[in-house]
C-alpha cells in the first residue's frame, strides 16, 4: 500500500478505498495471530473447534447485519450472493463466485491463512469444519432453504491453485 497523500488521495477518491483495505488486512493479520496464540495456549484441535464457534457466529450475525445495512430483502442464491459479496471475509479471503442457474460455486485460489502457514513451515489448519459452520450459518440467516456442499476444504486434497470449493443451492 501506497503511502496516503491527503490531498492526492482525496482528490482521486481514493483514500476510504486505501483505508478499507489497510482495516481489513489488519482484521486479516489480528485473525492469524489470535488463531496462533489460541493454538499454542490450548492445542491445534481446540483452537479449531473454538474457531468454528467464532466463525459461525461471526457470520450469522455479519449476514443479519449486512441485509439490514444494505437493504438486501432477497432470499435464495440471488440474496446469499448479494450479501456475501459484502461480507468482509469474501475481500480478506479472496473469495470468487460463479452463479449458475441452480447453484452458486464459492472457490479461494490463494487463502492467505494457509499461504502464511505453509511460508512459516506449518502445515494447513483443518479449516473446513469452521467454514461448513460459517457457510451454513451465513446462508441461513439469508435463506432458511439455502443448503450447501463442500466440494473440497482443508484438510482435504485440493489443486495447487485452489484451497477450497463451496456449493449453495436450494433445498
């Protein structure tokens, strides 16, 4: 990130972009560390399991509050993939989306999470069971009907260029 320039950046607009993007890389580096410091007091698997709990949370109530603050009255895909686009986690991550006519396809290329662990030496975090609950809880709060399958997460195989696949479709 580019040094702010008050009046360069003001002047473009681009300043509240600059700063959205320094609050959530930090939300991004805050998350990491929180993970580790959890894992080393208590243990990889706990600190799994309670940060599924977080996750799920988390998105539950990011999703209720994303519908409310942006007016998005929408159920099924159309509405998960309106409120997921502004869900913070989708510019963290780096989530992608394809819309299909009965399903909508969530896949992270490069997941900054695992691409620091393995730079560290570290082996991948089982993600999946926190991003099942996350997903799960997310979609329910858009649409009770909305359902969702894991193509492949952590610690599963996956392609080199492809942490992890996600399908929602109605029930």
């Amino acid at each position: 990130m580019k040094a702010y320039n008050k009046n360069k950046n003001d002047e473009e607009g681009n300043f509240i972009k600059e700063y959205l993007d320094f609050v959530l890389w930090h939300y991004t580096v805050i998350d990491g560390f929180w993970f580790l410091g959890v894992s080393e007091a208590v243990g990889q698997k706990k600190a799994e399991e309670i940060v599924e709990v977080v996750w799920k949370n988390a998105a539950k109530l990011a999703a209720r509050d994303i519908k409310r603050r942006f007016s998005i009255d929408k159920k099924g895909l159309e509405g998960l993939y309106e409120s997921l686009r502004l869900f913070p986690m989708a510019k963290m991550v780096g989530y992608e989306f394809e819309q299909k006519p009965n399903e909508l396809i969530l896949t992270v290329p490069k997941c900054s999470a695992q691409m620091a662990r393995i730079r560290h030496g570290l082996n991948e975090f089982v993600c999946k069971p926190m991003h099942f609950a996350l997903f799960n809880a997310f979609a329910q709060e858009i649409d009770p009907a909305i359902d969702i399958k894991c193509v492949f997460a952590p610690p599963d195989p996956h392609p080199k260029d492809l942490f992890c696949k996600w399908i929602f479709h109605m029930k």
